[in-house]
C-alpha cells in the first residue's frame, strides 16, 4: 500500500487544481510537498475522518482543536500559503475571514461526499457537483480518501466547541452564554496573552513602541476623540477588564460606567478599580447594554463590542446608544468590518469562529454600520481605518502566547490554547490582506438647531 501523505498530496492537488503548497507528513511517518518551509502534520487518521463527516472548515478546526492536525515551522507562512492558493480563485471561492483557509477546496469534497453511498449524512449536492463528479480523478481521489480515513465512527468534537445552539439569536440569556464561552476562560490566560494592560482589540501604534505603548496610545486615542472633560459622565459599553475605564477616570478625571456580561471580566475591573483608588469614580456592572436605563451620558465609548450585538439587532444597539445619550452626546464605536458581499442575503456565519471563537459573532460592512448609526439618529463625523494597526496587534498576541504556551495551556486546556493560537494568526492575516478592516467611528447626537458641540477641526487628536 502507498504510503498515506503522497495520497494525501495527490487528493489535495486533485480537489484544489494547483500544486500541494505545503508540505505534509501523516501519521504513517510519510511526507510529501514542498522540501522548504513549514509541515501540516496529520498526527492521526481521525483527522481525515473529521472532514468526511463535516467537511469544510470545521470539520478542520476540529482536527487542529483535538491536536489530530498540527503545524511544524512558521504557523502564519503555513496559513499564508494556503489562503494565498485560495484567494487567487477568485471573489467567488474566496472565504470572508481566514479561519476558512480550505473551504473553496473542501467544499467540493462536500459535494462529492453526498454522492456517495457507503458515506453516512448524505447530504444535498452544491451547485457545479455534476460536472466534478464527472471527473475520474476526483472520483478515485475521494475514494481513496474514504480508504485512508477509514471514516467509522464519527469522532466526538472537541469539548472546547460551544454547544449547538437553537431558537432566536441575540436574546439576553444567549447572548450571556455567548460571552461567557468567549471571555469566562480565567483572566490569568487572557493576562498570559493580553499582557498587562488587558485590554483586547485593536492597539494604536507608532514606529518603535510596544504592545503596552500602543494599547495605552489607543485608549488615549478614543478618549481624545470623545473629547473627555472632568466630571463628564462615560458609558463604556463591553467594558472587558475596565482598562478604558480605568484610563478614562484617572486620565480624564471622568466617571465611568462600564458594563459586561463576563462576571470573571467585572471581577477583575473592580479589583483593579479599587487598587488604583479610582472605586469612587468607577461603577462596573455586569449588566446588557439594553438594560441601561441611568442615561444621560455626555459619552459612549464601545470598543470591540458591536461585533456580538448581531446583525438583526444593531439598528436597536444604536438606538439604544444614542437615547442614552444627551444632547451633544458623542459615541466612539470601534469596530471590526467585513469586505460587502455582492449578495448579502449569501452572507453566512465562519464556523470555525462561530463554534470555537465568538458563538453568535457577526461582523458588519463599514457602510452597514455607518448606515444603522445614522438611522438611530447620529451624526458621523470622522471614520478612520485601523486595518494595520490589527494586524501588529495580533501578531504580538500569538508572539505572547507562544512564548508562554507551557502555561497558558496549564491555564486553560491543550484544544482552548490551540483555538486561540489559530484564530489569531489567521485573523492577522486577514487583516493585512484586507480580507477584514477595524474602524472607529466618531457620531455626535447633535442638539437643537444642529449644533455638534464639536470643534472646527476634529483631528488634533493626531498632532
């Protein structure tokens, strides 16, 4: 019998229609692919078995998750390669965020697979699968996948995958849960890969400065935006682990409100509150942004919160906003965005972050957002693109972690370390081939007869 990884490489190149671009080695000790760069080992047949019973991108993420599919060398070049190779197919093939490195080639997999009678969850073929079937070699190639997986049973996912999850999106409990897989993972995890400053989206940075540089640079950048005063009243919607607040109250002089649905998260803020002395300006709640009823607020702050409020729910996300607003309120609303679809309605949900990352996440075009904040009654006054400024960030998080593996895995668990691992580089990626952009947008709830509060020249914030 040949070895597996040279059938490995035939059947990639077959379902792809290019060269392997990496190299691989199987379970057996057979390589194939490229001599130089990094290796995809397939630890265990159970991988393959994962992508026949789910194939596409979960059915991969499972395999990386369970540890049945590693990476040897440079992760970010392996996942280069590979979402290089897809995105040349075309805006058709193209997967809308980097976790879905295979699914153009695993999709036809998907289709061959439901023809396929000895294979269990027979499934409705997708459109083009009568042509491919009618190729001889995708048809040999699939059955000698089926041979190399042996695909009986079906393998458990991994206990890190957030449990399936029915009825209506974005209700209170749901989105509790959703929170609570994401964030309620132990702060000393988030501290191993965050560093000290613990704040969790997109730093702001310059030539020369450090993570904890530029992450404090960012909370100085909204609160400048904001145009903060002392004895001004903030809202920090999402407020995490209270950085923003804590920056906001001791630099700005402002009292703060913050809110999370994460108890470990409010814990924390609170704790850190208190050692700084700034308790008496500072009200951390674990309470949902709907739930807010102590308006009004000179200023809004939310900053990598909007990616969970939901597509069906953003027009009522703003509109909250802005009621809880007074007149002349202004809203810093910092935001990951998606390239638009030519069709919208086709737009679906990336699994791997769906059911490892964010449950329930969704991201919003640019245009979608500035759409939905002007509807709820804001004035947009400035929009600035932070796209390289991610991806840095998340190079130097994957960098942390790496270097701190040993205990972030003793932390949490091997799967919930290697989740993190692969979503953030992949999303750096993402961000620096602008398959995924962050913004900050700056809106104003104007008062009577159109007065903004704002000053002439908005960005002195960049002198």
């Amino acid at each position: 019998m040949t070895e597996a990884a040279p059938r490995l490489a035939a059947l990639a190149e077959t379902l792809l229609g290019a060269p392997l671009p990496v190299r691989i080695r199987a379970w057996d000790g057979s390589e194939a692919g490229p001599p130089a760069g990094p290796t995809l080992v397939l630890a265990n047949r159970r991988a393959l078995r994962r992508v026949l019973w789910r194939p596409g991108e979960l059915g991969l993420a499972r395999a990386w998750v369970a540890g049945e599919l590693t990476v040897e060398g440079d992760l970010f070049e392996l996942l280069d390669r590979v979402a290089g190779l897809l995105w040349e197919r075309g805006p058709a093939t193209v997967p809308e965020t980097p976790p879905a490195l295979h699914r153009a080639g695993l999709g036809k997999l998907g289709a061959l697979r439901a023809q396929l009678p000895q294979l269990p969850e027979r499934a409705a073929a997708a459109a083009g699968t009568a042509a491919l079937l009618r190729d001889p070699a995708a048809r040999a190639a699939l059955r000698d996948l089926v041979a190399l997986a042996r695909p009986w049973p079906a393998p458990a996912p991994p206990p890190e995958e957030a449990p399936r999850r029915g009825g209506p999106t974005h209700t209170r409990a749901r989105d509790r849960q959703a929170i609570s897989h994401h964030y309620d993972v132990g702060n000393e995890f988030y501290e191993r890969v965050l560093g000290p400053s613990m704040v969790y989206s997109c730093a702001y940075w310059s030539p020369g400065s450090t993570l904890e540089e530029a992450q404090r640079d960012k909370l100085d950048l909204v609160c400048r935006k904001l145009g903060l005063r002392p004895g001004e009243r903030l809202l920090d919607v999402g407020c995490g682990w209270g950085s923003m607040a804590l920056h906001a109250a001791r630099e700005y002089g402002v009292r703060v409100t913050g809110i999370t649905l994460s108890r470990e998260q409010a814990v924390y803020a609170r704790k850190r509150a208190a050692e700084e002395g700034l308790a008496d300006r500072l009200d951390i709640r674990i309470q949902d942004y709907r739930d807010v009823k102590d308006g009004p607020y000179d200023a809004v702050s939310s900053i990598g919160m909007a990616e969970h409020v939901g597509a069906e729910r953003y027009r009522e996300y703003a509109r909250t906003l802005h009621a809880l607003l007074g007149p002349g309120g202004r809203l810093l609303n910092h935001q990951i965005a998606r390239p638009p679809e030519p069709d919208e309605e086709a737009h679906r949900i990336d699994e791997f972050i769906d059911a490892y990352v964010f449950p329930d996440g969704e991201l919003l075009p640019l245009g979608a957002t500035v759409g939905e904040l002007e509807r709820a009654g804001f004035e947009v006054r400035d929009v600035e693109a932070l796209r390289e400024h991610y991806a840095l960030t998340l190079r130097a998080w994957v960098a942390r972690l790496e270097d701190r593996w040993e205990e972030a895995v003793r932390l949490t668990s091997p799967g919930r370390a290697r989740v993190w691992r692969l979503y953030m580089a992949a999303s750096a990626l993402g961000f620096e081939h602008g398959r995924l952009g962050v913004n900050q947008v700056l809106a104003v709830k104007s008062a009577a007869a159109g007065r903004s509060g704002l000053p002439l020249r908005l960005r002195t914030w960049g002198a």
